[in-house]
C-alpha cells in the first residue's frame, strides 16, 4: 500500500475510462467514507453526495458540463452539493456563504485521493451548468452543486503536468 504522499503524487485528472469495468460496491463506500471524514466547520458536514450510476444521467451530466464526455464514460460520477442553511444556522452568513462551499470541497479533494488508494482515478468538473445538474439529479431546495468528480478505471495514464515552484506560490513570514 502507497504511504499518503505517493497517494497524493499518484492523482491525475483522467478523461478516458474503462466503461466495462465496474467500480466496486465496497470500494465506492471506502471512498464515500472517507469524503465524510473530512474535516468540516463545527463538524457540521454541511453537505450531500449524491452517487450517479445510471448511464442516461451521467451522460445528461456530460452535456451540462459542456459535454465532457470522461462523465459518461465513467461509471460513477460523485455531485458535491453544499448545503449553505446548515452552516448558516451555527455560523450566519460566512457559514451559509463559505463554510458550507468549503465544507463540500474538503471533501470532494478527500474523496479524490480515496479513489487513487484504492487504485482507480477521477477527474474534478467544477465547469458545468448548476441549474441543468440540480435538474438532472433531482436536488432538493437548499442544496447547490459544487463539484463533481468522474471516477472509475482508467483506460490511460496521463503524462505528469508541471507545477509551479513552491517559491512562486509560498511566502514565508518571519
């Protein structure tokens, strides 16, 4: 088993799957569990998951993300929603505002790196239509898209990308 860091080094955004590959069901609940691990404002958890296997809903959710097609070759695609009235009760505005966002994307990103330990991969879609997928997925009231995450088998590995040096992005205060 890969220690956190290899984990983390190993995650790239992967656009092409192998459609004929399940994701199993025990794997799928690791990684749910795991997203619901994640660290969240007042251990609110201030959002839902929403899990979609079915082929026509993945493929409505290609062309709400201007039609990405790695949504429907996937055979699951994970919807971060957050729930921003949850988070507001305890926290007001910042909470309904920020909190709950923050609360949906810690754990999309945890989640991600869940799919890649248990030897599959994904890709983040924060690019898409929020009103088509509250649509698609039927979301109830209070609760807005965030993120969605494409996961499955890959059928390629990409080429690692560069990445900025940490001196362009840190700064140190002393």
């Amino acid at each position: 088993m890969w220690d956190f860091f290899e984990t983390v080094r190993h995650r790239h955004s992967v656009r092409s799957y192998q459609s004929d590959l399940p994701v199993e069901k025990e794997k799928l609940n690791a990684i749910i569990e795991t997203a619901c691990s994640a660290p969240s404002a007042g251990d609110l958890q201030a959002y839902k998951i929403i899990v979609v296997s079915n082929n026509e809903k993945r493929q409505a959710l290609s062309n709400a993300a201007q039609e990405q097609s790695f949504i429907s070759e996937a055979p699951i695609c994970l919807v971060f929603c957050s729930e921003p009235d949850r988070s507001a009760e305890k926290y007001g505005d910042r909470g309904h505002d920020l909190y709950a966002v923050q609360d949906a994307t810690i754990a999309a990103a945890y989640a991600q790196l869940a799919v890649v330990a248990a030897g599959m991969a994904s890709t983040w879609i924060g690019y898409f239509d929020e009103a088509m997928v509250k649509q698609i997925i039927e979301l109830e009231d209070g609760l807005t898209p965030i993120a969605m995450l494409s996961l499955g088998y890959p059928a390629e590995l990409p080429e690692p990308t560069t990445r900025r040096r940490l001196d362009e992005i840190v700064s140190h205060l002393d």
